[in-house]
C-alpha cells in the first residue's frame, strides 16, 4: 500500500512540475492549469489511500465539498477586474490553512509532546510546524489587507505609523519569534502551554496586517506575488511536519515560482524587495483631478479626429493598462484592431511587466479577445519601437507610461523602467478624466506637445472610433 501511494505521489509530483512549466507561456498556459489540477486530485487519492481511516475520509470528503461549493462560483463569475483580489484571497486561504494545519498537530500531539513516540528527530517536525504557524498567518492576513485595498475597502494609498512603523514590524516578529522558542522549549518537557502558540498566530497575524497596510498600490502586483510566495514556504513546512511528499514538492515550486515572480517584478520596478516591504511607493493622493500641469494644458480630441490619425499611421502600438480592464474594452480593440490592420497597418501591443494589478494581467485580457500572442510584446523588446511608431494609443494606462520615472529625479517612481510611449510621433490617451493612477501621482505624457486626450469610457470611446474608421 505504501508502495502504491508514494507511486501516486511521484505522479503527482510530476504533473505540478509539468503544468507549472506550461505556465511559462502562453499558449501552454490553460494546458498546464488543467494538468496541475489533475496532479492535485491524484495527490489527494493518495492522500485517502494513505489515511486507511475511512471516517477521516467523510470529513476530507465533506470539507472537499465545501471547497468546491464556495470556490467555483466567484472563479467563475469575477470580472477580469477583480482577478487580483480573488487571487490574494485564494492565496491568503492556502496561508490561513497551513497556519490551522500546524495549530492542529499542536493540539494532536499534547503540545508537541506526542510527537516523541514518532520514529526519527522530533525537533525538525516541532520547527517545522512552528515556521508554518507563523508564515501562513502572516500570509492570511497580509493577503485579506491586499484583497481590501484592491477592492477600494481600504485606501490604496499606504497606511503607516511614520517612523515607528518598522521599529513596531520588528517587535511584531521577535515577538513572534519569542513565542515559537517557548512552545519549542515546552515541547521538549511537559508540553508547551497553547496560549504560547495562539501569541504565535496572533503577533504573525498582526505582522501580515502592518507589512502590508504600508505598501502603496503601485506595489500590489508585487505584493500579491510575495505573499503567494510565502505560502508556498508554509506549505512545504507543514508538509515537512505532516510527512507529506506531495504537500513538501508543491509547497517548494510555489515558494520558488513566486520568489522568482516577485524578484522579477522588482526589478521591473527597478525596486528592492527591501524597499517594496518597507512600503511607502504609491502613496499620493489618489483621484484628484487636474486638467493642467504648470503653463501646460492637456488637449483634448474627438472620435473623428482620432480615427483619422490612426487611418494614415504605418505602425500603431496598443498600450493596455487596467483602465481597459475596467471597461472591459479588449474585444473593441481587437475589433479596432482587424480594421487598422485591413488597411494594411501594422498593430502592436505593448506588454509592461506590472500593468493591470497582477503578473499577466493584460495578457490574460487580451487573449480573452483572441489577441494573437505574437502581438503581445513585453517591454524591453518593443521600448526601442515607439520612435518608430506614427500612433501609439494608449487605453487606461497611467503609471507605466510617466515619462517623469525617466527624466525627473524627484519623482516618486524615478528609476523605474516605463514604456517610452512619448517618443512615438503622435499619442492618443483614452481617459475617464485626467485622475492619476494607482501610484497617486501626476503624469507629463498628458500634457505632451505630440499627445491627445479622448475623455470618455474605454470600450465606447474605441467603438466610436473603429466607426469612424470604417466611415474614411
């Protein structure tokens, strides 16, 4: 029987690794979730096989049941808008259940004393246990503060104590730190006390709300990758405590895929992890319109005129950002797009590594409109086009497209990598109104010599125009 279940769980096993690869592009993408869903259902048949106690099968079963009640119906019926929250609160689920895993093996074990009687090292599993108490709380509750802020319950902007709010982080985790010395002491004799280990899930806890309440919404894509990769950490640990290889192999390649992410994010942003934790980017005020920028004053335009732009352009470059996300104007902009390219103009789309509120984010939504991948273009490979270009037509982009993170050093995101849409020959910016984006800050692309505005939402405004293209 053991035999068969570690059989099983080396399928498993592969399957994750198999499916994760897919998900390195995007054409193998879907190919790889599905396969890595099937993994995960051979992980917990061997998971039954490997308890043999049938009446623990009716509880794994029924909770099974609730999983699937309560997670289908928001995965599917969210709006491609609120996938960034649904993911941090997914993630944030898988943190909150390792941290109940460990309580659990805490009160199993008498406070870890059962755990003597079991064959080989005691204090690997007791750490174990503890390290997954305290990173899957703080990834719960980290990741329900990042849901809240991105579903505007709580303000973007960061929210901080000032100065004392490292000095009360670090207190928060030495003091987490403290609790799981005391439990891991009361193991080795009498049995640790489980006031001591709730102070464990409480201070991480409280830890995850303050390292997360003081990061600014320009870092949230960053954060949510963060923090998915610290629950692939507690995971892996509780796997260790469980003796579970399947729960061990796929709490690694998550930790490891999204530390990867994250790292790669960061250096998208041209920021530190470091400096991302520490919080405090994205913090303007939020909304406020302006329509001028010192002497300079924004100039509007018209359906017509726009369209007229982009019928005599060789080359026009799409540049989405979550205001097409909100409007949900990627099936207009594919339709746009077949008419400029009936005319024999080129379409290119250009992809920044953070756009939207999570890694993939455009991509996802234009390959929801059959966007070719191929069009799809990231950023370092399409920033030297923009001088080529005759129109680039930016829909719901604020911050990836600020000239002011390359030429103005005291700007808050001076430094980080942006897509050079000012130096195309003519830009169009499809705007609600002249707010800033999600770093709260003003952007000097509006008020370009070579830039117009069309007000107005996303999806109408791209209609209007594909209409009046096809009139010319």
């Amino acid at each position: 029987m053991d035999i068969l279940v570690y059989a099983l769980y080396i399928v498993a096993v592969a399957m994750f690794i198999i499916g994760l690869s897919g998900l390195t592009a995007p054409r193998s993408a879907v190919r790889g979730n599905k396969i890595a869903a099937a993994g995960m259902g051979v992980a917990f048949i061997a998971t039954l096989i490997h308890i043999r106690d049938t009446s623990s099968w009716l509880v794994i079963v029924a909770a099974l049941v609730v999983g699937v009640i309560v997670g289908i119906p928001p995965a599917r019926k969210v709006k491609m808008t609120a996938v960034p929250q649904l993911v941090a609160l997914f993630n944030g689920v898988g943190g909150g259940t390792v941290a109940l895993i460990a309580w659990g093996e805490f009160i199993e074990s008498d406070g870890f004393t059962g755990l003597r009687v079991a064959s080989g090292p005691v204090l690997p599993l007791v750490i174990a246990s503890l390290f997954a108490a305290i990173i899957g709380s703080l990834s719960f509750w980290g990741s329900v503060v990042a849901f809240l802020k991105l579903q505007q319950i709580l303000p973007g902007h960061p929210l901080s104590v000032g100065r004392l709010q490292q000095p009360l982080n670090a207190i928060l985790f030495l003091g987490s730190v403290v609790a799981a010395i005391i439990v891991g002491i009361g193991s080795a004799n009498t049995g640790a006390d489980p006031v001591w280990f709730g102070a464990i899930l409480i201070l991480a806890g409280i830890l995850g709300v303050m390292t997360v309440l003081p990061i600014g919404g320009a870092d949230m894509p960053v954060v949510i990758s963060l923090l998915n990769a610290l629950t692939g950490l507690s995971a892996a640990a509780a796997g260790l405590a469980l003796n579970n290889i399947a729960m061990i192999v796929a709490g690694m390649l998550v930790g490891a895929s999204g530390t990867i992410l994250t790292n790669l994010m960061a250096k998208a942003m041209n920021r530190s992890i470091l400096s991302i934790v520490a919080g405090g980017f994205g913090g303007g005020s939020k909304g406020v319109a302006a329509t001028s920028s010192g002497d300079q004053l924004a100039k509007s335009t018209s359906a017509a005129d726009a369209a007229i732009k982009l019928a005599y352009a060789n080359q026009v470059i799409v540049v989405p950002g979550y205001g097409l996300a909100v409007a949900q104007a990627q099936h207009a902009v594919k339709d746009m797009a077949k008419v400029l390219e009936a005319r024999g103009i080129e379409v290119k789309y250009a992809i920044h590594p953070v756009a939207g509120r999570m890694p993939g984010h455009m991509n996802v939504l234009l390959a929801e409109a059959d966007v070719s991948y191929d069009a799809m273009i990231e950023m370092d490979d399409i920033n030297d086009e923009f001088s080529r270009t005759d129109v680039t037509i930016v829909i719901g982009a604020n911050d990836v497209t600020n000239p002011g993170a390359r030429t103005d050093p005291n700007s808050p995101i001076f430094g980080m990598p942006v897509l050079n849409v000012d130096q195309s020959r003519a830009v169009i910016v499809l705007k609600r109104s002249m707010s800033s984006g999600f770093a709260g800050i003003e952007n000097p692309l509006f008020f370009g010599a070579n830039t117009t505005m069309l007000f107005g939402d996303a999806k109408k405004s791209v209609a209007q125009v594909t209409e009046e293209l096809k009139a010319l």
